[in-house]
C-alpha cells in the first residue's frame, strides 16, 4: 500500500489560451493536496492512491480516470467533449476538484468490495437495470463526491444538454439527505 502522494508534472505543457500550462499542473497539485488535508481518513480509507496530474491533452474524455489498481489520473486541459458542454478554462480548479473527488469515489468502491454489488446499489437508488453497471458506479462516484459536499457537475451542465454528458452519472438523481444517511448507515458512504 502506497501512503504517500506522487503528483507527476508535465513538462510539455505551453501556456496558450485554450492549452494546458505549468500553472495548471501547479494549481491541480493545490487540489489534490487541499483534498488530502481536508479528508485524510477518505483517501486512506480508499487506499491511499496515487494521483497524477498531466496533460492527457484536449481529445482525453473527460477529467479524470481512477485505475485499479491503485492510480487516478486527473486531466489538467479541458476535454473537447468538456468544453462542449459548457467547461471554460477559469473553472479548471472546479473542474479538477470535481474529477478528484469523483475518481476517489471509484477508488473508496473498488478498495472496499463494491464491483460486485452494482446490482445493489441500483436498487437502492432506482436505477433501472438496462442502464447496467457503468450508470451504477458512475452514480455511485457522483453520490460520493455529494456525500462528501463536494459539487458534481453544474446543473447548467446538464440542463443545457440533457441526455448528454452527464446525465449518466445522476441515473438515479441527487439523493435527498435522508437518502445519504440511509447509504451511510448501509455502508455506501464512508464518515466524515
């Protein structure tokens, strides 16, 4: 098990508009640290991952990648498929944010046993189940990062867009509170 955090630095990066620079490397660095600070029992209860921050360049898919095992990337040049939905450069530390505390969610579910209850975790949720296991554990990742009060994506994100993007990702809607206490109390969602 790896305790410690190894953040990589590109070195490509130029700083244009619309392009990745050191500065972002930098600031995606401020994140993750920000998030070790605030939550150190979630990222050692999620096994301590290392995290990356690189630019995967503009045609990566999204924000981020959480990898089994044991690595999550974080993207740090808006995506193509991002920008097209309404992601600007000024809200990169949002965006990175987002993508960290959403991979963390994959990685607290592979480490503590989940990838064989989606079937629950859909139920639980209302999730119908020809959306199949990549809506659960996409849901589940965003349910996370709510629990944890981090925001998901920006409503505006999906309202402009719907059945786009994100919308996956919310297969079964924000959950009320009481719905977080009841995932908490079943061991979903890990204390805070």
């Amino acid at each position: 098990m790896r305790a410690e955090l190894l953040v990589i630095v590109s070195v490509a990066a130029v700083m244009t508009a619309g392009t990745c620079s050191r500065d972002a490397t930098v600031s995606c660095e401020s994140v993750v640290e920000t998030f070790k600070t605030k939550w150190p029992q979630i990222y050692k209860a999620a096994n301590s991952p290392a995290i990356y921050c690189f630019d995967r360049g503009s045609e990566a898919g999204g924000g981020g990648y959480a990898h089994k095992p044991n690595r999550i990337d974080i993207n740090t040049r808006v995506s193509k498929l991002a920008r097209e939905h309404g992601v600007q450069d000024k809200q990169l530390p949002d965006f990175w944010r987002n993508a960290l505390v959403h991979e963390m969610g994959h990685a607290y579910a592979h480490t503590h046993g989940f990838d064989d209850r989606w079937k629950e975790w859909s139920a639980l949720r209302g999730i119908p189940d020809e959306l199949g296991t990549k809506a659960a554990q996409e849901d589940y990742a965003e349910t996370f990062a709510l629990w944890l009060g981090w925001h998901g994506p920006p409503e505006h994100y999906t309202r402009h867009h719907p059945g786009g993007y994100f919308d996956f990702q919310h297969a079964g809607g924000k959950p009320t509170r009481e719905k977080f206490l009841e995932l908490h109390e079943l061991g979903w969602l890990p204390d805070k």
